[in-house]
C-alpha cells in the first residue's frame, strides 16, 4: 500500500497530466456547484412539495451533513476500495441521486435523496486533489492547483446565478437533472484516462489491517451533528433551543471521543498524525480562514444587494460573477508564482489583499451604483486567486505519497467546514447586531429631538402636496422615518460583518509569514 519515498517520483500517469486534471476537476466544480445552486430555487420547491420554506431547507441541511459526514473518512474510503474506484462509485452516486431529487415526488424523499447525494459528493473534492497531487510533480502542483482553485473559488459564485436562470426558466426539477451529462462524461473519461500509483492501490485486508468502525461512528456523529448545528442554530435560537443543545452536546462527544480513539487506533478512519507537521497544520487553519470569507461573503452579498437594494436573483448574480472571472485570470498567475516565490510571502499578500477588501466594504452605503459593488467583489476575489494555490502547495509539500488522500480530505474538511462556521457566524452576527443597532437609533429618535420633528415635517408636507390629507400624511411620514431607521440599522449590521472578516483576514497575515520554506522549481525531497 505505503510506497516509499524514493518510490513515488518514479511513477507518472500514462496519459498527459493536464487533461486528468481536467477530467478530475469536472465532477468537483460539479460537486462545489451543488453546494449553492438549490439555494435560489427553495421557494420553488417548497411550493410544488407543498412545505413551508423552513421545511424546505432541510434539502440543502441534509445535504451537507451528509457531505461533512463523508469528508474525513474518505481516505479510508479510498484505501478500501483504490482510489480510482472510489472516486468513480462517488461520480456514480452523486449522478443518479441528482436524477433521482430532480424525480422527487414529496419534501422527505427528496431529502432522503439529497442524503445520498451528499455522501456520493463528499468523496469527490478530495480524491480529486489527491490525484492532481501524485499526477503532478511537486513543483508544477501550483498551476495544477490553479484549476482546481477556479472551480472551488467559483463554483459557489455562480451557484445562485445558474440556479435562479434554470427555475425562472424551466424548472427547479433542472436543477438537478444538469448534473446527469456532467456526471456520464466524467465516469467515462476517469474511466478511460485516471490511474491508481502504487500507493493509491486498494489495501489487502489480510496484511493486518483491521476496520475502525468505533472510529467511523465518532467522526460521522462528531461532523454531522456539528454541521446540523452550524446550519440550524440562528434560525433555533442557537442554545436556547434544547434541539441545538442536544446536538451541540453530541457533537462535542463525537469530536472529542473521535480525536482520543483516532490518535490510538493503529488504522485511523482520520489521520489526526498529519498534523505533527506544522506546516501542514498552519495550512489547516488558513484553508479553514479561507472557507470562513469566501462562503461567508457570498452570503453576504448577495442578501445584501437582493433584500435592501431592491436587486433581482438574476442582477445580484451579474453583481457577483465578474469576480469569478479574476479569480480564472489571476489562478494561473499565482500558479506560476509558487514555483518562483516562496509560498507563505503570495498566501501573506493575500490575506493582506483579503482583509484590505473586506474593510474596503465598510464603506458601502445603500446608495451605491452597481459599478461599486462590482468593483469591490472584483478586489475581494483577486485576493481570493493568491489563497488557495499557496496554501494548498505549502500543505503537501511535506506529506508522503501514502498520506496524500488523508492530507487531501483533511484540507477539504477544513475549508467546508469554515464556510459552515462562517455562514453560520454572518447570518448571527447580522440578527444580533441590527438589533444593537436598531435600538441605538430608536433611542435617538425621540419626541424631544428637533432633526426628527424637522423630517416629519418635510415628509409630512411632500407627502400633502402628493394628495394625502394632512392625517394621513403625519401617519404615513412616522411609518417612513421608521423604515428608514431599519434600514440603516441593517446597513450597519452588514457593515459590522465586513469589518469582522477584515479584522479576521488581516489577523491571519502572521500566521502566513510563518510557513517553513519548500523547495522551489525542482522536485522536492522528502514526501516527494
């Protein structure tokens, strides 16, 4: 199973490096897509399944608990069953269950479904850097990382857009069925072009090794109730609920029990060893900060652009998307870098880069044209281009050809798991800091200020001279001087969640500057 170091630079795949990257790469963006695409079209199906929206959203909870679930146990999957027929039974999964969700006749068998999906989904993102990292030697994994990036970075921005153009279009049931093409190319070309190295090859159950099944169970219960309590918390109440509690509390036993168990176990479901090497912990630890802004942004945007500025589905997509073109332009750039310049000097530019941007956003203000947004996303996502490259070549510089699936599912973990945490952060920080907001600028606004009785009266007047009475119009202007403290109230909230991803991003530029140096331009030694 375990080649040698020595060993691994001697293999290459048969056929060109760049079109298996291409083939792998397929099903991930797929996969990636899926994460945000059902987002936009949850009115409709809550409509056609006859559910309530709340109801409804447990078709994008299940699926990624079960997606979470999967994650850091695909290693092991993957050392079962090869590499290359796991990845391949994962395509097949995901593929005929989003049939089957676009088939779904009632809300509980398409979450049934979406179950499935997840757990086919979660297999796919970390085979795939596992296979990019043995297909590719170690200095041209910059450029191979690049492609990989512009699917990950902007899967999730396109996401919402393609999804709300399908189900104003045609139907929510398209959503899904989309992927069915997508995922009977990818099962014939991984077929025919991808190869299992000697280290990657299915392990012989008679060599001694045993199954982890406790290990198995405390990871999945650790991870799945984690993700329910990310996904569920502000809409429960977070822990005045006693459903998050109960998950809370399962959670902690899982993680906990999973991390003791894991670090003893002679065959770990999760090789929690990896992170002996403080580089590959460090890079941990940026990938999950990376997860946190680029999901927790994406949130954030386009709710922003759609519930205050009066901004479709479709426009807020437009706002959006020309970030997703930097990051395809600049990913090969900063694939081109790591093979020149150390990579914890591009991941420190970047996180500078990130943070300037986010706290650039402080300034919006609900007036803004649509060329300032586009030009702020433009600036965030550019920052975006130098994280992930960087990051994730620092992370497998030092790892051994045998651990390159556990590196590879460790890494994916941490980043979905930081845009879980920072969804969930966002969305709580926006509730509770309107309210903070809202009742500072209540408190302001009082019978005895003479700027609020001057704006009734200029309301109260523009609003005669439009027709109303004089009752009316008194009315009418303390429901608009009302409106209008909400409104900033809200502005304020979403600026308070810029200001916090700034501050975190910029907090993180240490962290980066203390990544050991690898070997640049020329095979490295060691795990390579």
């Amino acid at each position: 199973m375990t080649a040698t170091s020595s060993e691994a630079p001697a293999w290459r795949p048969s056929h060109n490096p760049w079109l298996v990257a291409l083939v792998v790469t397929l099903a991930t963006f797929m996969e990636v897509l899926d994460t945000t695409i059902v987002n936009v079209a949850l009115p409709h199906i809550a409509g056609t399944l006859s559910a309530t929206t709340e109801e409804s959203t447990w078709v994008l909870t299940s699926y990624l608990v079960a997606n979470a679930m999967v994650l850091p146990v695909s290693a092991w999957l993957a050392s079962l069953m090869g590499r290359k027929r796991f990845y391949m039974t994962c395509v097949a999964i995901f593929t005929l269950s989003s049939v089957l969700c676009g088939a779904a006749p009632t809300l509980g068998s398409l979450v049934l479904v979406r179950i499935v999906q997840g757990l086919g989904g979660g297999g796919l993102q970390p085979s795939q850097q596992a296979i990019l990292v043995d297909t590719f030697p170690p200095y041209k994994l910059g450029m191979a990382f690049a492609m990989t990036g512009i699917a990950v970075v902007t899967a999730p921005i396109l996401g919402p857009t393609l999804g709300g153009w399908i189900t104003d279009n045609f139907s929510w049931r398209w959503v899904f069925y989309i992927n069915l093409p997508v995922g009977l190319l990818s099962l014939f070309l991984t077929w025919r072009l991808v190869e299992d190295p000697p280290h990657a090859r299915r392990i012989d159950r008679r060599s001694g090794f045993t199954m982890d099944y406790l290990g198995l169970g405390l990871v999945a219960l650790g991870i799945g109730c984690l993700q329910i309590v990310l996904d569920k918390g502000q809409t429960e109440d977070w822990f005045d609920s006693h459903f998050i509690q109960i998950f809370a509390a399962l959670a902690v036993i899982g993680w906990f029990g999973s991390i003791v168990w894991e670090l003893r176990h002679r065959h770990p479901v999760v090789d929690l060893r990896l992170f002996k090497d403080w580089n590959f912990a460090k890079s941990t630890v940026l990938m999950f900060a990376l997860g946190f802004v680029l999901y927790g942004s994406t949130v954030l945007l386009p709710l922003l652009m759609q519930t205050q500025m009066g901004y479709t589905a479709l426009l807020a997509g437009l706002a959006m998307s020309p970030g997703g073109l930097v990051v395809v332009f600049l990913m090969p750039v900063a694939g081109r870098l790591v093979s020149k310049v150390q990579p914890r000097w591009i991941a420190a530019f970047g996180m500078l880069v990130l943070g300037t941007a986010m706290l650039h956003m402080t300034s919006f203000t609900l007036e803004m044209d649509f060329t300032t947004l586009v030009l702020a996303r433009c600036f965030q996502s550019a920052a975006l281009a130098f994280l992930f490259i960087p990051i994730s070549t620092t992370a497998y510089a030092s790892v051994a050809p045998g651990k390159n699936n556990s590196a590879s599912a460790l890494l994916t973990l941490a980043r979905n798991l930081g845009g879980s945490v920072g969804i969930a952060t966002v969305t709580t920080v926006l509730a509770q800091r309107f309210q903070y907001h809202h009742s500072v600028l209540v408190s302001h606004v009082t019978a005895y200020d003479p700027g609020r009785a001057l704006w009734l009266e200029h309301a109260a007047a523009a609003l005669r001279a439009a027709g109303s009475s004089a009752a009316s119009a008194a009315a009418q202007a303390q429901g608009l001087l009302y409106k209008q403290v909400v409104r900033q109230a809200t502005i304020l909230s979403y600026l308070d969640n810029f200001w916090l991803l700034g501050v975190g991003a910029l907090a993180l530029v240490p962290l980066a500057l203390t990544l050991r140096r690898i070997p640049l331009g020329r095979p490295a030694s060691g795990g390579h």
